[in-house]
C-alpha cells in the first residue's frame, strides 16, 4: 500500500509540475501576443492580410490605402466568392483599391496561408511584407510565415477586437477559450517540424475547421451585399 501511495503521489507531482509549466506558458503566450504592436513608420512591399473577420481585411484596406505596402494579398479567401463581390461588401474603398489588391484560394489553415502568400511574394518579386490577423493568431502566423519564408521581413499587424460586451457571459468566456485554443494550437505548431514524419497530411486541431467557417462567413457577406435590399 506504501508503494502504491508514493507512486500516486509521484504521479499527482508530476502532474502539477506540467500544469503550472502550462499555466505560465499561457500567461506567457497571452502577454507576448498583447506585447506585440504595428509598425506606422515602415513601410513593406506588400501587405498580408489572414482571412478571419472582417475588421482584419478593414484593417489591411487602410494600410493600403494608407501607402504602407505596394499591393494587398487576402489569404485563404472562400473560392466561391468572385472578387468583385468581396470587394464590394468591403466597401467603396475597396472598390477604389481594386487593382491592387489580390486574393488567394488555395489556404485552408495557416501552414497554408504561409505556403500561398510564399508562392506570391516570389512571383511578384517582393521581401518585405506587413503581416495582419488577429492579435491572438499572430504569434502562430509569425512562426509559419517565417519558416516559409525564412529571408523575408515580416512585420505583424495585429488586430484587436473593436469592442468586447462586458454583459455577455460568452463575450468574456468566449474570448478566453478562444485564446486557450490558439494556445494549444501555439504549442502543437512548435513542435510540428518534430512530429511531421510520423503524423498524417492536415493533422492540425481545429485550423481547417475555423478556416471553412471563415470561408462561410465570406460567401454569406458577399452574397448579402448583391442581395437587393426590399423597398
């Protein structure tokens, strides 16, 4: 009986020990995400926005227009919706930039918005880019793009949510699972180069799910902008 409580208590240890290695890896992740702000001064030859709210690709589009890249590249964009219809539920500004403002479709979680926006820096020639998204996904996005694009500058843009509703239950209790979740997906992105050989294509928990609620959420935006209002 000795032996079996000394190796409970063995087991309970070590499992505070990586319960409080997490928690402080949280309070770590969610300072260092907080941390992190935009660059007004310079400027970057392109402008990278991650689908995921609409208040990112308002954010891209004012950077833009703001002369603080040469082009605007949307990534992970719904493949149903053309590009005359995005643009136009983004507003007259976006219609104004039209032409320099690019869309790709082949990305469904952020590995793959690294690979695609990889692919278009080359083609258009660029080493520089101003990277937005979510203040809580930039820390993930950051360790993608820059394994995919090890000798490109990246300076991140993150977004913060315009406001929170501090009466709403799932306002604040959303918001930190939200934060929760990237946090594990934070770690498992950390680790992925180690476990690449032995896990199978698109093992990564949650980010093809949030991408094609994403993708969703574009296609009904654009499709809610070419619906005539009823008089």
């Amino acid at each position: 009986m000795a032996v079996h409580a000394a190796g409970w208590r063995r087991l309970a240890g070590a499992a505070a020990i990586l319960a409080g290695l997490w928690i402080c890896g949280l309070i770590w992740f969610v300072a260092a995400s907080l941390g992190l702000h935009g660059d007004p001064r310079t400027p970057t030859d392109a402008i990278v926005v991650l689908t995921g709210g609409k208040q990112r690709l308002e954010t891209g589009l004012a950077l833009l227009a703001g002369g603080k890249g040469n082009k605007l590249f949307i990534s992970g964009v719904n493949p149903q919706v053309d590009r005359a219809s995005l643009l136009h539920a983004l507003g007259p500004s976006a219609e104004q930039e039209m032409c320099c403002i690019m869309l790709g479709r082949e990305a469904d979680n952020t590995v793959e918005n690294a690979a695609e926006t990889a692919g278009w820096m080359r083609r258009e020639g660029y080493t520089s880019l101003r990277l937005v998204t979510g203040w809580y996904h930039m820390r993930r996005a950051l360790l993608e793009f820059g394994r995919a694009m090890p000798q490109t500058a990246i300076i991140p843009h993150p977004v913060f949510a315009a406001r929170l509703d501090p009466e709403s239950w799932w306002g604040w209790h959303g918001a930190a699972l939200l934060v929760v979740g990237e946090y594990g997906k934070y770690l498992f992105a950390s680790v992925r180069p180690l476990l690449d050989p032995i896990l199978p294509p698109g093992a990564m928990p949650g980010d093809r799910r949030d991408a094609r609620i994403e993708r969703f959420r574009m296609a009904s935006a654009a499709a809610a902008a070419q619906t005539p209002q009823k008089r």
